[in-house]
C-alpha cells in the first residue's frame, strides 16, 4: 500500500520509531552496523525478489504499455550500477526498483512539465565518472518542451541514456481534463484538444541526433522492445549519449 504523508522526513520517521517501539530500541543512536546488510550499490538489484505480483497486466492486443517499458529496460540495466533519474507519471509503483539512494532520484515534485531532460543532464553531470548509467524515461512532452537541454550532454560528451514514453499526448492534462468535464458536466470528448501532439508527429530521434545523441527510429513493436533497449544500454556505457523513442499506449 502506497500512503502520501505530507510531513517533515525527519518528524516522521521519528514518529513511526516511537510508534513501533524501536526508538527505546536505541537504533537511532546506533552506528550503521545495527541497521543490517548493506544494500545493493546498484539500479536494478541483482539477484534480487522478482518483482511484487501488483504489477500491471501486460496490455492485451498490439502496442507497447508502461510495465513492457518498465520490464524490458530492467532487464537491459541488469548485472551493472545505473541510476533511473526519473520515470513518466504513468509509471506503476510495483515497477520501480530502488535499494540504494543513487538508484533512483525522484521527480520534481510540482508535476510539471519540461524539468526532465534539464533533470536527465544534470545527474549525468553529478555522475560522471562514478560508474552508474544515468538513464531517464521521459514522456514526448516532457522532452518536446526541455529538449534543447540534451545538447549539454552531448557537448560534454557525458554518458547519458534518455529514454522517451511516447503517447503522442500531454495525457497527463487529458486526465485532468476528464475529470474535470465530469464534475462540471461537460463533453468529456473534448479533453483531447489542445493536448494531442500529432498533424505533424515530431520526429523526436531526428532530433535527438541533431543535438548530438545516438538515436535510432522508434521503437513500436513489443517483441522489439528488448533487443533496442541492451542495445542503447551498450552504446551509453561505452560513454556516448543515446536516445531511444519509444511509442506507448497511454495508460487507462
């Protein structure tokens, strides 16, 4: 169970302490032995549980939804330090994999729009040289609206792995949208205007290569998905910047 706490971290984890009884236990006091085993020093752990049985069903029929994205590029980061800068909103919680700090960094916390590949290049600055894979998943608007950002990277020549949930939509707004014609009782057909990114469709790898990354074309197929992501995984570790665009189902 997920349970958003608006809180001070501090006050909070001394509140759940006492709550437990570990406090009078004297592990806050203790040196880092008491905490127990080290965690793992890498995104994703390896050999670690499967992941919980909440996931996501793979989506039926063609096409390519969030838990494939999810699970093929756990697969392709797998046996070596990376670093998940941050995934879409549509990311399912059972699909992020996170034992130590530098695994995973978060989001922005306004839920914008247009932070991440400024995000994407600036944990690739912080990490040079420290031997994990900064690699982010952004949405097409997100990149669209920041995108001349990745060009730093590529002038600095940091390795930086950006991959892009493309649902040719600012579907977070389309939600939002939605939701709102309910309760002002209004066409709930009309939430995609303004929001589509299609008439044209931007050619986001021909983009990218034009900032400097190595880019491919889109990834549409599902069976597909595997082989570019270890692909791109490969290329980035040799200390190039790479982009993979990946066409998604907007989650329902």
């Amino acid at each position: 169970m997920d349970l958003s706490v608006p809180a001070d971290p501090d006050l909070l984890v001394r509140a759940l302490l006492e709550s437990a009884g570990l406090e009078s236990a004297g592990l806050e006091s203790a040196g880092p032995e008491a905490a127990g085993p080290a965690r793992p020093a890498e995104w994703p752990p390896t050999g670690g549980a499967p992941a919980p049985s909440g996931n996501p069903a793979r989506g039926s029929g063609d096409g390519i939804v969030m838990h494939d994205l999810a699970g093929a590029l756990r697969g392709a980061l797998a046996g070596a330090p990376a670093c998940l800068v941050r995934v879409p909103l549509g990311w399912h919680g059972a699909d992020l994999e996170a034992g130590h700090p530098l695994d995973y960094l978060g989001m922005d916390g306004g839920a914008g729009i247009g932070s991440g590949p400024g995000m994407a290049v600036g944990a690739a600055l912080a990490l040079e040289g420290s031997g994990r894979l900064p690699v982010a998943v952004l949405g097409d608007g997100d990149l669209l609206m920041g995108g001349t950002a990745l060009w730093t990277a590529a002038h600095y020549r940091l390795p930086l792995l950006i991959v892009v949930a493309n649902n040719s939509s600012f579907y977070n707004d389309v939600v939002h949208q939605e939701r709102m014609a309910g309760q002002r009782r209004r066409p709930a057909g009309n939430s995609w205007i303004g929001q589509a990114i299609s008439g044209p469709e931007p050619d986001l790898p021909a983009f990218a290569r034009s900032l400097g990354f190595r880019a491919a074309g889109q990834v549409r197929d599902r069976p597909a998905l595997p082989a570019a992501l270890a692909e791109a995984v490969t290329t980035a570790r040799s200390g190039l910047c790479v982009l993979v665009d990946v066409r998604v189902r907007p989650v329902e």
